[in-house]
C-alpha cells in the first residue's frame, strides 16, 4: 500500500491545488480501516507532498501576471471580487490552502483544517494531539516581520507545550520535528528574534521578556527552559550583562539554541 501511495504521488504535479484533495482522497481510499500506525507513517507521505505542493504554489501565486495583491488584502468587499479572483481563492480554499497577509504583501499558505477533516480519524492519539498543535499554531503565528506577535505568556506556554510533548514522546515518529518547533520557541524565549529585542533601547530587559521570564519561573520552574532561563535572568537583574552574554554563548555553543 505505501509502495502504492507513493506512485500515485509522484504522479502528481506542483502547480494544481486540487491534487491536495486528490492526494488526501487516496490516502483514504487506500488505508482506511488500517492499523494507527499505518496510517501514521501513510500520513508522513502526504504531509512532505503538501509541504512542496505549498510552496510551488506559493512561488506560482508570486510570478502571477494577474495578481493583484491590493484586491486579495480586502481593499475591496469579497462580494465584488473579479471572477477570476474569486475563483482563485475559492479553488486554494477548498484544496487546503489560504492567503496570508505579511509585510504588505500576500502568501500561499496552508489551512490545516483540511489536515483535521482528512486525516484526524485515521491516524493514532498521539500524532492527532501534534497536528492538533500545529493547526492551533497555524492559526497564530508567533513572529512576523521579524517580530514576536503572540504575548509573553503564549511564547512560554507554547515552549512548555513543546518541551513536555518531546519529553513524554521519545519514540514519536515526527519526533526530530517536534524537537525543532520546541528549539524555534527556546531560542526566540532565549534570544529574541530581530525585531523584537531581550534588551531595550536603554540595555535593560525588556517588559516583553521580563514578564516572559517572570512567568515561566512562577509557573513551570522544574521544567527545562526554567533551567536555562533561571541564570541568565539573574544575571540580568543583577546587571551583569557580561556574564549573561557569556551563558548565552555557552548556551548556543552547547547548541541549547541556533
């Protein structure tokens, strides 16, 4: 059956949305009422499709002649769209995909409810919790721009999330994924990104990272990040930047963050 499935995907194309369904659709036709983690591993198939079915789409919707990206930000009601626009987006959203808005300009992106509506029933408890996050996170992206755009509280609640599904699932069959989603949060927790700095314009740590800190201290201080955190804060307090900036670089050279 894998043998099968991977076939009729290599029989697909980069450039039709509408092969996400196709794809999903076989995928069902081919291993309903199999075991969890059959379906699982079937699953991981489709996932690296779509995953490259995106982002040739994405590059399609780019070089677009007729792409207008003033009428698919909403400049104009969704009842007035052009016929081909609306067509367009229809044909993304009923195959799995969406527009997203970022920095003045639109992107091919995937709505991962169609994961939920294809594939929840037939993979095991534990990767449906994954996808579960990954859609809910899909949802709310945590930086644009450069910068963090969830609260300090959601940052810390999303590391811990990742750190205790990685701890409580060693043998998990995404599990080098997992680990980099919960490395992407320790190091934006950690290091900040761009846009959005530790230290303020004044060398203080900032409100966002001293609620951040304060927060994750308070309410999971046995977990890992607590650990790597609990230093470094200190140091800070203290105003020992050079000591901090010391631990931060023992930190990446231990490869704890990028």
């Amino acid at each position: 059956m894998f043998n099968q499935y991977v076939v009729f995907i290599k029989s697909l194309n980069l450039t039709d949305p509408e092969n996400a369904t196709k794809a999903a659709r076989r995928y069902a036709d081919l291993f309903k009422g199999q075991a969890p983690a059959t379906c699982d591993t079937a699953f991981l198939i489709f996932s690296a499709y779509y995953d490259k079915l995106n982002n040739s789409l994405d590059d399609t919707h780019f070089n677009r002649a007729d792409r207008s990206d003033t009428i698919l930000m909403g400049k104009v009601k969704s009842g007035k769209l052009p016929v081909k626009v609306a067509k367009y987006l229809k044909q993304l959203n009923d195959n799995g995909f969406t527009i997203i808005i970022e920095e003045g300009d639109t992107y091919v992106g995937q709505d991962r409810d169609f994961i939920a509506r294809w594939f929840y029933d037939s993979v095991s408890p534990v990767v449906k919790v994954y996808l579960e996050q990954l859609n809910k996170e899909n949802k709310a992206i945590y930086v644009e721009d450069a910068s963090i755009i969830i609260s300090a509280k959601q940052l810390v609640d999303r590391e811990i999330w990742w750190e205790q599904f990685v701890k409580d699932n060693p043998g998990f069959i995404s599990i080098a994924d997992a680990a980099i989603n919960q490395k992407s949060y320790l190091q934006a927790l950690l290091q900040g990104t761009d846009n959005t700095w530790v230290m303020d314009d004044k060398n203080n740590l900032s409100d966002y990272f001293k609620d951040a800190y304060s927060y994750l201290l308070d309410k999971f201080p046995l977990s890992s990040a607590a650990k790597l955190v609990a230093p470094y804060y200190a140091f800070l307090k203290e105003g020992r930047r050079y000591r901090a900036d010391s631990l931060m670089n023992v930190y990446k050279k231990e490869g704890v963050t990028g």
